[in-house]
C-alpha cells in the first residue's frame, strides 16, 4: 500500500460510486483524488479563484465543503447543479464511466493491468502516461496493447512517484490500485479525446502544455473553445500528425515529446487523522510585472493533539529573479505578541513554478489574527512579500 492509499484509505477506484452528502460521510481515496485535482487544477487555472470558487481541504471525506466544490464544478462546466459528483462530474475529470465509457472500456481502474492485457483502459494508461516524459519510452501514440515499453514506462512512472514521495508504490510494471490512484494525482488527461464540447480539468492540462510552448496565449479556463481548438491544430501541424482539432492518442503522445518532464511531485497531502479544525486561504499576489506570483495557497489542520500545515505557491518565478543571491523561497507565519515563524519551501515542479512547504507540530496553535507571507530568500538575505494571506476566516486554536 502506498503513502496515499494509507492516508486516505480505504481503496476506492475513482469513478465507481457516486458520491454525495450523506449520514455518515462517504471516505475513501476516489473522494481525496476529487478534492486533490481539484484544488490543484483550480490553481493552474486563469483565473484561479474566479466563478469555480476556492480550493478546499484534501481530507478524503465527502463533506460539505466537498459538496460546495461539486457544485461549483457543475455551474462552471454548465452541468446540471446539485452536488453530486457523477457520471457528468468524472467526464469533466476526464474519467469515463456508466454511458461515457471512453475507447471501448473497460472503466480504467476497473482491473489491474499488466504486461499481455488489451482494452481501452490500456489505452487510457499509455495516453495519460505518453503527457509526460514517458512518451520516449512508449514511443509513439497509444495503442491499448500492454507490451513491453508500456511496462517500461510504468515503472518509470512508477518510480518517479516514488522519487517524489510516494512511499511504498511498489516499481513492478503492474498496474494496481496504489499506481492508478497516482495517475491521477501525477497526470490530468488522457481518459478521453478532447474535442468541442468537451469541457473540463484535462483541458486545462492540455492549455497549459500548449501554452509553455507557445501555440497557445489565451487563459487556462477548462473550455474547448474555438482558441484552444486552433491552438491544437497549430500543434498537430507542426508536429506533423494529422489537423484534424481534436486531442487523441496521436496529439496526447506529441504533448508528451514537448512535455519531456517527470509526472508532476504530489500536492501537499497531509494525514488528517484526528477530527482538526480546517482551513484553506488563498495567497494573493503583492507583486506587479515582472515580478508577479500568479497565485498561492496556506491549509491548517489543527486540533489538540497538534497543527499540521503547509503553504504553496504557484508560478512563482526563479528566486534569482529578486536577486541573484536568493536561492529559495520561505513562507513566515506572524502571530501577534510571538516572533516570526520561518519555514523554508522546496521546488515541487519547475514546469510551473510550484513551491511548498510545511510544518507537524504538537504544540504549534494558529490564531485567526495569524497572517502568512511568501517570499524569496538565500545568502542570508530576504526578499519582498510575493504572496500574502492572513487567517481571519479561519477557526480559532483548537
């Protein structure tokens, strides 16, 4: 069992269940893997805190606030509105099930894969994995055929997840449900093609991909829109694959030659094991161009046994962009009456920009008149606040 699995088990395949507000609360991996993407998409996106609302608590339990950002995804996406996350509400994650069952089926995550299988599911796996580095390995577009070199990109992806901190995720080439549930927290798209109209977090993927690479200029909305439908045929054609404005198997394998990164380290999952008071607070930029931060994020779980916290900051631009001695960012908690707490970040992923850091404390207790600042440091000095939030919303020491 890997490090995901043990935090917010039990194993549950995303996708399998519809989940809703009920009496006692549904919990399982599907649940944190619906909080997750979404609060880390939700911070690619552009703009990030606009009409699908703010991110919430990776907890693995269908609550309220859960219930809230389904709602959002909904009216976002203009589904039908009423909290329940189901067929409609996994295609916008770029899962099918039920009647939207995409490449034929099986459900991807509905059987374990391994070297020898076929099936659409297969072809889910290589599309998904053909985003990143591992379309070298695959070497061409998904073919829904387990051979060798889908193996030997599993376990590269196997280890990279590792490498990033999945602890336990066994490197053995066999897809079981610890490797989906990484899949879906390391890759976004893949599960399905992408054409007008449909809409939804792997397009924002896609928008991204295609704007670090200069075929796309417009926001990172989630909308299969007519400039992102000609930003995608300005790709095919000039990766000499067939222009046809849809995303398949062929373009997700192109994405990933121009994508030539590991699957992206994990968001900030911290165990939620004790019933804490939660909170996430957005981090606004202070900054202007050039030195602007697009957007950040502070999550406090605190209860009286302890608070465990951790800060994010997304496209942040290189330290050395302040100063050529700073080497790193930190985020500093401020409580009136007490010195500064520091606590240096760590760069998560390079390709946008995302530092995090965090704290597990026993004794660490955080009023609601804490504020909390980003900022670029090294050589012993600092820089400016680039990001900004304090805790006003949020409960009071547990």
């Amino acid at each position: 069992m890997a490090l995901f699995e043990s935090i917010f088990g039990p194993y549950v395949p995303f996708g399998s269940r519809v989940l809703k507000l009920q009496t006692p609360n549904l919990t399982g991996t599907d649940v944190a893997i619906l909080q997750g993407v979404f609060d880390l998409l939700l911070q690619v996106m552009n703009p990030p805190l606009g009409p699908i609302g703010p991110p919430i608590p990776i907890t693995g339990t269908f609550d309220a606030a859960t219930a809230q950002a389904v709602k959002n995804i909904e009216s976002y996406f203009g589904l039908a509105v009423d909290g329940i996350a189901g067929e409609d509400v996994y295609f916008v994650y770029g899962q099918g099930v039920g009647s939207r069952v995409t490449y034929g089926g099986p459900v991807y995550g509905s059987r374990s894969l391994s070297q020898g299988m076929s099936g659409g599911d297969v072809k889910v796996l290589q599309n998904r994995l053909n985003t990143f580095r591992y379309a070298t390995i695959l070497g061409g577009p998904a073919d829904g055929v387990f051979g060798p070199k889908t193996a030997a990109a599993v376990a590269a992806f196997q280890q990279d997840a590792v490498n990033n901190g999945d602890a336990g995720l066994p490197v053995d080439s066999v897809v079981g449900p610890a490797t989906f549930d990484a899949t879906w927290i390391y890759t976004f798209a893949g599960g399905r093609g992408i054409l007008p109209g449909r809409n939804g977090f792997d397009v924002v993927f896609v928008q991204d991909v295609l704007q670090l690479n200069g075929f796309y200029s417009g926001p990172r909305h989630g909308y299969y829109d007519a400039a992102t439908q000609a930003a995608v045929r300005a790709f095919q054609a000039a990766t000499g694959i067939a222009v046809d404005g849809q995303v398949g198997p062929q373009t997700f394998h192109q994405l990933g030659l121009h994508n030539n990164h590991p699957a992206p380290q994990p968001f900030p999952l911290f165990p939620i094991s004790f019933a804490p008071s939660e909170c996430c607070v957005p981090l606004q930029n202070t900054q202007v161009q050039p030195f602007s931060a697009a957007i950040g994020s502070f999550f406090i779980a605190q209860s009286s046994s302890g608070s465990q916290l951790t800060a994010t900051g997304i496209s942040l631009l290189a330290p050395s962009a302040y100063n050529p001695a700073f080497t790193g960012y930190a985020f500093r908690l401020t409580i009136p009456g007490q010195a500064p707490i520091i606590q240096a970040m760590s760069l998560a992923d390079a390709t946008i920009g995302l530092w995090t850091g965090g704290i597990v404390s026993p004794t660490l207790r955080l009023p609601n008149t804490t504020s909390i600042a980003v900022f670029p440091q090294g050589g012993g000095l600092t820089g400016p606040d680039v990001l900004t939030g304090d805790l006003t919303s949020c409960p009071g020491p547990g």
